[in-house]
C-alpha cells in the first residue's frame, strides 16, 4: 500500500510540475481510426482514437483548443518527398498493387509498410496536423501544439520505412524553420530517429537528439559517433542505449543532455517526438519506462517555455499508448488526473485494473550506471564543439503559410454572421475573390465574343462580360430581337438608338458618330449571309457568277431593243429590285436536283433584297456606284 501511495504522489507531481497556464492547440481528426494497415499488422491507428476518448473524458477539452486540420496536399508533402513518390501513394490502391510491382520495390512499399485502402489519405491527415501546428506556433496563435497522430520519424525522402510513409515531423520543422532560425528535435521513440536525422544531416539550423535503443536493433543506425556532416557537425545527437533503461536511470541522462543542449545551441523551437513503444511491456519494444517515467520527459521539455510541437509516434500495447498520451496531454495543459479512469466507450480494453498507469516490469537493466556517464560525458563533449550559435539571415516570409491558414482566412471562418453584414465584416481575402481583375479578358477575346452575340461596339469604348451561361436558344432569341430593332433603327436612323447589354455607346452621340454605327450596321447584314454549306457571314462564289451572268442578259436585250434608252438609263432604280425574281425562278426550277441548301441560299437572296429595300438613301450608296458604273458600259457599247 505504501508503494502505492508513493506512486500516486510521483503520478500527481509530474502533471503539477510546469503547470503554468500555456495556450494548447490540440489536433484530432475522427477518420483517423477509421485505416487499418492490414491483417496483422502492429501498427494500430486505432489507438489515436483511444487517446483521444481519455482526453475527452478527463475534461481536459476545457483547457486547450481542439481543430480539425486540413490533410496535407500533395504539393505540401512534395516540400520534403520527391514527385514521383508521392505520385506512387496517391495512385497505388490494395485493387491495383499487382501493376506497381516495381515500384513497390523501389519506394520499400511492402511487408512492413503494406497498401491499404486510404493510404494517401491517412499520410494526409498526419502530415496536416503537424504542419498547422507548426504554422500556430510560427503565428504565436498557440504556446504548444499536440498532434498525436504525427511523429512517423522513419520515413524518408523517396521511400517508405518502419511504418511510416510520409514524415510529418520534417513538414512541421520546415514550416517551423520559415519564422525560425534554429530548431530542436527531440526523439523518445524507441527506434532512433533516421528519417528525419537524414533530412537535417548537413545544416546547423536543426539539431537532432535522439534517445534509442542501438545494437542488432531496427533501424540498426544512430551510432554515437554519427555527429553529422559539413555544416551540420556536432547537430546531430545520438545517445545510443541497451535493454531495460529504467525511469530513474532515463532521468539522469535525459535531463542533462537538454540542458546542455538548451544551453550551447539555444533554439528557438522544439519539436517532441513521444513514442509510446518506450514504454514498458510494449510489444515491440525493450525498454522499462513507467508512464510516469515517459511522461518526466513531456514536463521537462515543457518547462523550458518554448513554443514546443509534441507529437506522438511508435507504440504498438494500445491501451498503454493511449493512457501515456492522454496523461501527457494533462501535464501540457497543467492539470491533475484522477488515477482511476473515468468511463468512456473503450473502457474494455483497460482490464482488468481499469487505472491510469503503465506500470514497470522486473526487467533487467543492461544499462550500467558506468556506460550512461560515459555516453553522457561524450555527447556534451560534442555539444561544446559546437561554436557560437548559428545564425541565419532571415528574410520576409511570403504572406501565405504552407501547410496553414492566414489570419484572414480564419477570421472568415470565424465571422459566422458574416452574410448578414458582408459590407461591414467582409473580409480582405474574400473581397479578392470576388474583384475582378481587368486584365483578365484580351481584346481578341473582346472582338470573338462580339461576333458570337452579334454585338457591335467602338473600338474606343471597353465592355465588360457579365452573362456567359446563355443556352444557344436564349442566345438565338436574343439575337433575332436585336435583328429586328436593328431594321427599326435604320429605317428611322434619326429616331432610334442601338443600346444592349453587351455594348457600352454614349446616348448623347453626335451625328457625324451615328454614320459609322451605321456603316457597321450595313457590314454586320452583309457578314451574316449564309453560304451553301451553312457557314455564318460567308457567300459562295456560284450565286455571285449566277447573277452576273443575268445582268450581262438583261443588258444585251436592253441594247438590242432600245439602242436610243442609253440617255435615260440613270432613270431605272427599280432595276435592282426584279433581279431576285428571276433567280428565285431559276432556284425554283433546281429545287428537285440541288442540295437542301439551296433553301438556304434563296432565303438568304431573299432578306438580302428586303434588306435593299428598307435601307435608307445613304445606305444604297454603294448599290448606285455599281449601277452607274454599268450604265457608263451601255452607253459606251451603244455608242
């Protein structure tokens, strides 16, 4: 009993140590529990969803704020991942695996990191939620940031590995790094931390610390003597452990490697990766930490006060993963837990005792207390070698986050009355959406669209398109309205004006501005004609020579009758006005052997010759150079 008693006050002291009032950010998409790797398989998302039942029912919601994040992009991810293998797990599905055999291979997509059904979508919803706490801590929108389904620390640039296909920590520190000149990684997975010690081998702005297991032991790296290379020696920080580490033997080394971290190389964030295979009787795992003992690490990291990206990683007990991660979250926001568990829908998979705790085993130790001062002593040795504080220039940072929301965007989500007020609360970034920019049509654009609306406008004025989702026979109805008032306006040109919706005109117009609109007028009925195959504001050549060969007839038979009418030639205007009959004669009799558009074209020599008619004086100008031209070669021939 006293061994318990003493346990419970450990337990409470934890969660009370650092407790000052910080502002959380908690991460939690429901879908998470919802993938399942395969049959079999460690790897449990599932247990996200434990967790997060626990914290739900501690209360704990009341002291943080808990979002939704938006699933990483594939442009987001491509930030760190190549192209193509992104392009492979967005493609590659459990129905369509047998055909990426090859890649399968090249990328190490297989046993331990199998297809499954939402694949790219659960690498999206990890990678989301350390990218948008990174982007609230780079806005100081939050203090700490939690994102337990995060922290896949294997995965590497063009390949999957030890469970994890895409590393959501090395998006975070990127985003991180934007507002940020130096970043600290710190690494309590069992498994050292390769993927994103690889990432950040070579540069001085990220320092990786990893605590693991080392020796004939996945991934089999993270010596300690890998420090490093160019401009990132003495960055990376392996402290390679055996067997059996015990709580209090954790404590004496990891508290002061941080310190002396914090201390040489002073970062300006940190980013924790908790994974709960650390822990003791995990399934995959060997060392011999108690809740408690995990969770020391959480509150340490905690009481430096910087803006801190805790994220979760391995464990593969669930019921020991959820109740870490849920105590840990408690020891974020500064509140005491209750021992026993509260009730909640997972309550089965706490038997039998049904308590907040991950109690230690009698496991033996390998790790002698000579071998902890050593590696100790080596790694702050390395630590000193490290120079002066690096630095960076840094530069203005584009307006929008990757991975994040601006601050605009959110207050549009927030402004949930906004419809009501849109000219009060309308904010920057909606109004954008909705100006148009002027530079958005081209003129060639301009002069298309006019034709097709049978439009016409001066070159000096500029329209603007507001209807382009017209049906074709609302635009045909339209079409032959503005036919019919153009025929009104050139039989009364003085009193009428052309004014649509498609055409910007002065009403005020002088009268030397009406003669060329009405020019246009005349040049848009002549562009309107229907060929023989149908073709809009084109005639064929056959009609033309037709009816040149008629005026020629005519006037022979003119000549050979009535040589003397050469002097009162000019006195026939009504000349013009016959030719149609003689070709509807001739198209009638060819009705039975030509095409159906031969309709077409009489209808067309038919609106022509009413068109003649119905114009005004000064628009048969052109008509009347033509007819005295002709009755200038019978006076010459009668002559």
């Amino acid at each position: 009993m006293g061994e318990e008693e003493t346990n419970m006050a450990q337990l409470g002291s934890v969660a009370l140590n650092g407790s000052s009032p910080k502002k959380v950010a908690y991460f939690y998409d429901s879908d998470i529990g919802n993938y399942a790797y395969v049959t079999g398989h460690p790897m449990k998302p599932h247990r996200i969803r434990l967790a997060h039942s626990l914290i739900m029912q501690y209360n704990l919601y009341q002291k943080m704020e808990i979002y939704r994040a938006k699933p990483a992009t594939r442009g987001e991810m491509t930030q760190f991942h190549t192209d193509d293998y992104i392009d492979f797990l967005q493609k590659v599905t459990p129905d369509n695996m047998d055909s990426y055999m090859r890649e399968q291979g090249k990328y190490n997509v297989g046993d331990d990191c199998p297809v499954f059904d939402g694949l790219f979508e659960f690498c999206g919803i990890s990678a989301g939620g350390s990218m948008e706490g990174a982007a609230r801590l780079n806005r100081q929108k939050c203090d700490i940031a939690v994102n337990w389904a995060g922290g896949l620390h294997h995965a590497k640039k063009c390949e999957a590995s030890g469970f994890c296909y895409v590393n959501d920590i090395v998006l975070g520190i990127l985003e991180l790094l934007r507002f940020m000149k130096r970043v600290l990684y710190i690494d309590i997975d069992v498994h050292h931390g390769d993927g994103v010690e690889e990432a950040f081998y070579t540069t001085d702005r990220v320092m990786t610390v990893s605590f693991h297991k080392y020796g004939e032991y996945f991934p089999g790296t993270g010596e300690l003597r890998d420090i490093g290379i160019g401009q990132g020696k003495h960055y990376s920080v392996n402290y390679p452990l055996r067997d059996g580490i015990t709580d209090e033997s954790y404590k004496s080394i990891f508290e002061p490697v941080i310190e002396n971290v914090m201390k040489y190389y002073q970062p300006e964030a940190v980013v924790l990766q908790c994974g709960g295979d650390s822990l003791s009787g995990d399934r995959l795992g060997c060392f011999n930490l108690s809740m408690d003992g995990h969770a020391n690490c959480v509150s340490y990291v905690k009481s430096f006060g910087l803006p801190t990206l805790v994220l979760g990683g391995g464990g593969y007990t669930m019921r020991n993963v959820a109740r870490t991660w849920a105590y840990e979250t408690g020891v974020l926001v500064g509140q005491d837990m209750s021992r026993t568990l509260p009730y909640n829908e997972y309550y089965e998979y706490y038997a039998p005792d049904f308590e907040l705790n991950v109690r230690s085993s009698n496991m033996e130790n390998s790790n002698s207390r000579e071998y902890l001062e050593k590696i100790t002593a080596a790694v702050i040795d390395n630590l000193r070698n490290t120079g002066p504080v690096p630095s960076v220039q840094m530069q203005d940072v584009p307006r929008k986050p990757f991975g994040g929301m601006t601050d605009e965007e959110e207050a549009e989500l927030d402004d949930l009355d906004e419809d009501e007020n849109k000219d009060v609360r309308m904010t920057e970034h909606r109004w954008d959406k909705q100006v148009e920019n002027g530079a958005e049509f081209e003129p060639s654009d301009d002069d298309e669209l006019a034709r097709a609306n049978g439009a016409t406008r001066q070159s000096s004025n500029k329209r603007t398109f507001t209807d382009f989702g017209k049906d074709t026979e609302e635009e045909d109805a339209a079409n032959s309205v503005e036919a019919a008032d153009g025929k009104a306006a050139e039989a009364n040109p003085e009193d009428s004006h052309d004014v649509n919706d498609d055409t910007i005109e002065d009403i005020g117009a002088t009268e030397q501005e009406k003669e060329p609109a009405a020019e246009t007028s005349v040049e848009k009925a002549d562009n309107d004609k229907t060929d023989g195959d149908g073709d809009v504001g084109m005639t064929d050549s056959a009609p033309a020579e037709e009816e040149a060969k008629i005026k020629e007839e005519e006037l022979e038979t003119e000549n050979a009758s009535a040589p003397e009418a050469a002097g009162t030639a000019t006195a026939e205007p009504e000349k013009p006005a016959e030719e149609p009959n003689a070709k509807q004669d001739e198209a009638n009799a060819s009705k039975d052997t030509e095409k159906p558009a031969g309709d077409e074209e009489s209808k067309a020599e038919k609106a022509e010759t009413a068109d003649k008619e119905e114009q005004p004086a000064d628009a048969m100008d052109v008509d009347g150079d033509k007819e005295k031209e002709g009755e200038a070669k019978v006076t010459e021939a009668a002559s």
